[in-house]
C-alpha cells in the first residue's frame, strides 16, 4: 500500500517576519487594514507553496491567524464577552488579544506544554453562540486554486476548546451549544469539494473522564452524520487510557503522536482498526534535529506490523520550529548539517514516505558522525555533576530565619520584574556593535547612558528596589546563552511566542559551562548610581532550559544541573560585587510538566532542585527573588515553595486575583509579588484601577507578604506607556499604605 504524507500546521511568521511588521504597523496606524490582510494572505500562499513543491499529499489549511487561532475560533464562533460587544471587526479582535483602555484582554496562557501563548476564551451561561465561517471558508477557498485536493482544513475541536476555556455551565451543556455551528461547518467545507478535515483534539492527551469521554462520543458520532471524512489528530503526548476506545470513534484517521509519550506500546497492545489510516507522527516537530534513521526506520517498522494503512506526517503543526536551517550560513558546518526546521522536515516527511531512501539514510548517518566529533564534550562538567552533595541545594538557614537578616524595605515593597523598553535607538546599538561600527567601549557607555536614564526615571518614580533596564540584553534567555558554553545561535530561527511576539530560541549542542561572568559589569554600574537596591537579574535554569531547543542524546536533568551549575558562579559573583537582592526568572517552570499528572512529579523533582541549585549558594542576607507568568500555580504550589526563594511575582491582572487566590488558598508563607496591571496591553491602567487591584490582594495575603510590581517585563512596551503606568502604580501603593496605616 502508499504510504501519504500530511502536515498538521506550518509556521506562520513569514520569511522575514513579515507578519509581524505588518501587525506593528497596522497597530501603529501605519498600516491600512487591506495591506495587513495582504500581507497575511502572501505569507500563508507562500508556505501552502513550499508544502506542495515538497511533495506532500494533505497539506494543512487555516493554520494562520492575524494573533492566535483559538481566538480566530472563538471569533468564528460568536464566543465573544460581553465588554468586547460593543466593538467590531479587527478592533475587537484585537481588543480581545491585546485590551483597549477601559476593557481588558483575555487571559493569556502556555498552549499546552509549549512555549506559544493562546488566549483563553470567556463563556457565559447566557452565551449564544452565533458561528461566522466567511474568513476560514474564504481561506479554503483560496487554498483549493493551489493545492486542489490536497487541501487539509485544520479545524479546532469542541470538545478541546470548551476545555480550555473559563466557562460557565458543564462541557456538555456549551457542547450543545456548539454543535450544530460545527455541523454547517463541515457540511459548507463538503460542498466545496473537500475530502477530509483535520479536527484537533490534543486535549485527549491530558487525562481520561468520563464527562470528557462523553463529550467526545457526541461529538464525533454526531458529526460523523454529515459524511466528511474526519482525521482526528492529537499531539505532545499519547493517549494513554483513552486510546482503547478512541479507535473505535467514527473517524476515518487518528492522527499520533510518536516522538513523546508511548503510543507505540498503545498500538502494539490495542492494535489498530483495519478501516482507519494511522497518522504518525513521527518527525519531531517540536526540536530541530535531524531524524536519527535507525531510530526512526525502527520504529516505523514496528509500526508497519500492526498497521500497513499510514500517512508519515510530522508530530505537530511545524510553527514550533524556525522555517529553513540552511539559511543559518554562520553556524558551524557539522551543526548545520544536523539541523532540521520546517522546510528540513518536510522533506525528512516526504523521503520516510518512499520505500528507495537508503542513500539518503546514509547521508544523514555521515552527518551525524561528524557532529558527535564536533560537539563540546567537558570533563569539568562531568565531575561537577557527579559529586553534587545534598547541600549544594540547600540555603544555609530558612526562609523564616533568613528574613531578619535580609535588606529593611516599606510595607508593600515596590519594583519592577527587569527589562524597559527596547526601542529601536537601544536595539540599533546592538546591530552597531556587532557589525563592528561601534568599538566595545563606545557600545558599553552608550548602554551605561541608558542604564543611567533607566535608574533615575526609577527614582524619581519611587520605586523601592530597582533593576539596570537590560538594555544590552537581546532575549532574557539568549542573553546568557551567548555567554555560555554549549549553546548555538540562530540569526533567522524565529518561532512565535504569541501575537507579534516572536522568539530565537537557543540551541543546545553540547555541555554547558561559564567561561567568565555574564552580568556583574552592569550591575556594578547600575549600583553605583544610586543608594537603593539594585537587583542582580538572571534567567533560571529550567526556563533556559525549557525556551531552548535542548539536546537529545543526554536527560533533561542534566543539561538543566548544567544550566545551574553555571548560573550559580554568576549567583556567588553578583554577592562578591554588592548584590543585596538576586532574581532569577523561572516563567517557563510550569510549561515544562508533562500533560500527564502522574507523570509530573520525576519533573518537579528536578527542575527544582535545578533551581536550588542555582541559588543555594547565595548568603542569608540576600533575597532571593524569581518570577513567573501566565500560569496556574493552585497544583503545584507545594513545589514552588520548595524551590525556597524569599519572593516570588506573579501574573494577576488577567486572571482577576485568581492566581493570587490559588498560592495563598494553598498557604504559601514566603512573599509573593502581585502582578497589578497587564504589560502585553497597551492601556494604561489608572491608580484607582491598580488600587483596587492591590486592595482585593491584601484581603487574601497578609501585608507583610506583599510585593508590588507589574505581572511581566517591560521590554515590549512603550516609554510613554511605562512611565504613567509605574508612576500610578506607585501610587496606588501609596494610597493602600496610608489606608493601612490609619486603621
């Protein structure tokens, strides 16, 4: 039988990151609405381009999106809040992505267990769903004029994105409400000549409950009445108890994932029904290396023995990966070699597929050879790992005996979480100085101006303690990457983090070391402008770890004890140069637990003794501090108390004082920083706003735990929006103490 080849979603930023110039421009009001969409369009044309020169026989239709495609759902589905009504068009698709004054966005939370951001949609008892197809009809549409039947509709099930919702009522009374909007949906794309559509489910992945099982049930038995051949694909995990009955549901593919998880013992123990194609998943689309053939072509085979009826196909959508590794010209040939992003794995999709591909296999084989060769290998790292003790892990004293020692501040402690604003006068001093137009002194005072600018703004706003402003710093992860053995760069490796925001995620090559320290020059200069604390601020091992394209052939434990080790020197530097407060930033912690819960606590083991590693060996006297973001904190926040720092921030303007609820519902004792307004909108939160914001948070945590800041960085924004919104939020501190105080 032929094997086929299918994509589930490919990546959506352009070439040059077309897409997110146009979404600037339009924001900015340089950009009319017609030349955003073009753009869009262009973008989207040119990658279903690359999918069928490749060869591919199902190729991925309406994956792109202007911000996020569970908002482009929500939209297509009426699923819109009640303060948005009032808006339309793009205005109010934005508005639900990014806020306008006065009405704040949607939550914004990890998709799954990676680094992209989606927005969490809002359902109301009174809901009524009203569906509007014409955008995604329109793209099919367009996609049919070019890739004929190939053509593969990617749609977004109900059953996962009712899940992933804040909701009102059961999952299946808004299925209810849902379903027929799905059925016409199919019925249209039937009309139009399509043969099959994609429904994503990966919340299949996560658990096993019976209301989940039920709503499933329903949803494909009823939809199967239609008569459109459905593939349902689920992905970044396997499926575990569901599996058995998933196989029998009236689809005609199941799609899986076999780069993670054990779908491959499901299959060899449930087999697979003889009337459905298998998608396997098996090019990794979410890391960057080449396929390993005899790894591979093993597991195919074993595959090939239950099954003969198969379409190859990567293991996700390929948006988590850069598009085209050959265009890296300054990475080291050996490394180059053994690099795959999306255009790579298409082809890796295609020749898996075709029984003649042994000289290929060899090529692949050679290449590898001589990266292993080329790899760093350190013997000083290796002993490190080998002799750690258990009080390498461990502070000196507790939290509660520590706290005497450590640095007197006002109640409701003020601060920022560390970067301001990069405006293209500070990124152009970057491009300057590596293109060797500026010398190294010239680069560094120009950044000394900022960082001097950054801590009197500070001042004069109020703030208690204060951070240099990373003006020489690119990306809070790459930053240190570059300083660190063991790590590789990209110049073209974007991927979208969310919206516009797009990142050039590390890679990781071989073992990590610190061959000199990273930060200690600008803290220096930082402190030396001013009497009030400075912080020291470095990037948390798991989150390096975790936003980086990490190796395969060593644990993830490892690699992060490796991250740790070497942050830890720079931890024992800072101290040495007068550093009274260190933050190291943890966002990316939670993303990095596996779907599974049962499967979380070997993670939690590690990734927090990583963290304790890093700053174990910091004295009593110094606060420790670390920050994370757009997380749920209620199920592991035992965990996060282990990780022993003396403050943590938080996000808490989008979730309404939830995640605040969750952390002090579990009685976390040590401080925590209230994340009082939304750095991803660009509204200007007023003080009465922020004020009532820190008022609901006192009523849930004493005062003395408080710390008061904004819920992220503030590289993505705006002087003229940062400035008023700090000094409000300075001044809402102010007004919440003098309340306090005259009790």
């Amino acid at each position: 039988m032929t094997i086929t080849t299918g994509t589930l979603g490919y990546p959506r930023i352009g070439q040059k990151r077309e897409v997110k110039k146009a979404l600037e421009g339009f924001w900015a009001g340089k950009l009319e609405a017609d030349a955003l969409i073009h753009t869009i369009e262009s973008v989207e044309t040119a990658n279903w381009q690359r999918q069928l020169e490749a060869g591919i026989d199902r190729i991925a239709v309406g994956d792109m999106t202007f911000y996020d495609h569970v908002l482009d759902w929500c939209v297509r589905l009426g699923l819109i809040p009640n303060r948005f009504q009032s808006l339309t068009g793009l205005k109010q698709y934005f508005a639900m992505g990014r806020g306008v004054d006065g009405i704040p966005a949607l939550e914004m939370t990890k998709w799954f267990d990676t680094n992209y951001h989606y927005l969490v949609p809002e359902i109301s008892s009174d809901c009524q769903p009203q569906a509007n197809f014409d955008d995604f009809l329109a793209k099919v549409r367009r996609s049919q004029l070019i890739l004929g039947k190939r053509s593969n509709p990617v749609i977004l099930s109900p059953v996962t994105l009712l899940e992933l919702s804040r909701k009102e009522g059961s999952l299946q009374e808004n299925l209810e409400k849902l379903l027929p909007l799905y059925g016409d949906l199919l019925t249209q794309l039937k009309e139009y000549g399509i043969e099959e559509v994609q429904f994503h489910e990966p919340i299949l992945v996560t658990k096993e409950t019976s209301e989940l099982k039920e709503a499933i049930l329903t949803t494909y038995h009823e939809l199967a009445n239609i008569g459109l051949p459905i593939n349902l694909v689920t992905y970044f995990e396997d499926l575990g108890a569901n599996y058995s009955w998933v196989i029998n549901l009236p689809v005609q593919a199941i799609s899986l994932d076999f780069t993670r998880g054990n779908n491959l013992d499901l299959l060899k123990i449930g087999g697979f029904p003889e009337d459905k194609r298998l998608g396997v998943g098996i090019i990794d689309a979410r890391n960057v290396w080449k396929i390993r053939p005899q790894s591979v072509i093993s597991t195919l085979h074993q595959i090939q023995e239950i099954t003969t009826n198969i379409s190859i196909q990567p293991s996700a959508s390929l948006q988590f990966v850069p598009l085209d590794a050959q265009k890296e010209v300054n990475l080291a040939e050996p490394l180059r070699n053994v690099l795959s992003f999306a255009q790579q794995k298409l082809r890796e999709v295609k020749m898996l597929s075709e029984a003649d591909n042994q000289s290929f296999y060899d090529e692949i084989d050679a290449q590898w050879q001589i990266f292993k060769e080329f790899s760093p290998y350190s013997e000083n790292v290796a002993h490190k790992l080998t002799n750690l003790k258990t009080n390498d892990f461990d502070r000196t004293l507790s939290y509660l005996e520590r706290l005497e020692k450590q640095l007197p501040l006002p109640m409701l402690p003020t601060t920022t979480i560390g970067s301001f604003p990069q405006t293209s006068e500070v990124r152009q001093l970057r491009v300057k100085y590596k293109r060797g137009e500026l010398t190294q002194q010239q680069y560094e005072d120009a950044i000394d101006h900022h960082i001097a600018e950054c801590i009197k703004l500070q001042e004069d706003i109020g703030l208690d303690v204060l951070v240099h402003g990373e003006f020489e710093r690119t990306d809070m992860v790459e930053y240190f990457g570059q300083q660190l053995s063991g790590f590789a760069f990209t110049e073209h490796g974007w991927v979208q983090s969310y919206g516009s925001r797009y990142v050039r995620p590390p890679i990781i090559f071989g073992d990590i070391a610190r061959p000199e320290p990273m930060t200690i020059r600008e803290f220096e200069v930082a402190q030396s402008l001013t009497t009030k604390p400075v912080k020291g601020m470095l990037t948390g091992p798991v989150t390096i770890l975790n936003w980086s394209f990490p190796r395969t052939d060593i644990s993830r434990q490892d690699q992060a004890f490796q991250i740790a080790l070497a942050l830890r020197e720079e931890v024992a530097d800072l101290e040495k140069a007068g550093a009274k407060v260190i933050q190291v930033d943890e966002p990316a912690f939670r993303e990095g637990l596996p779907l599974k819960q049962e499967r979380w606590s070997n993670y939690l083991a590690w990734a927090v003794d990583a963290f304790r590693l890093s700053t174990a060996i910091a004295n009593p006297a110094t606060q420790i501090h670390t920050h994370m973001c757009y997380s749920e904190f209620g199920d592991i926040i035992k965990d996060i108390e282990r990780l022993d720092a003396d403050v943590i921030s938080i996000e808490n303007s989008r979730s309404n004082n939830r995640t605040l609820e969750e952390v002090t519902e579990a009685g976390y004792a040590h401080q925590i920083g209230n994340g009082v307004y939304d750095i991803h909108s660009p509204v200007v939160p007023s003080t009465e706003q922020m004020a009532q914001q820190l008022q609901e948070g006192i009523s849930n945590l004493p005062l003395k735990q408080i710390w008061v800041n904004p819920d992220c960085g503030l590289k993505t924004r705006r002087w003229e929006e940062v400035i008023p919104a700090l000094k409000n939020m300075v001044e809402a501190t102010k007004l919440i103490r003098e309340k306090t105080e005259s009790l």
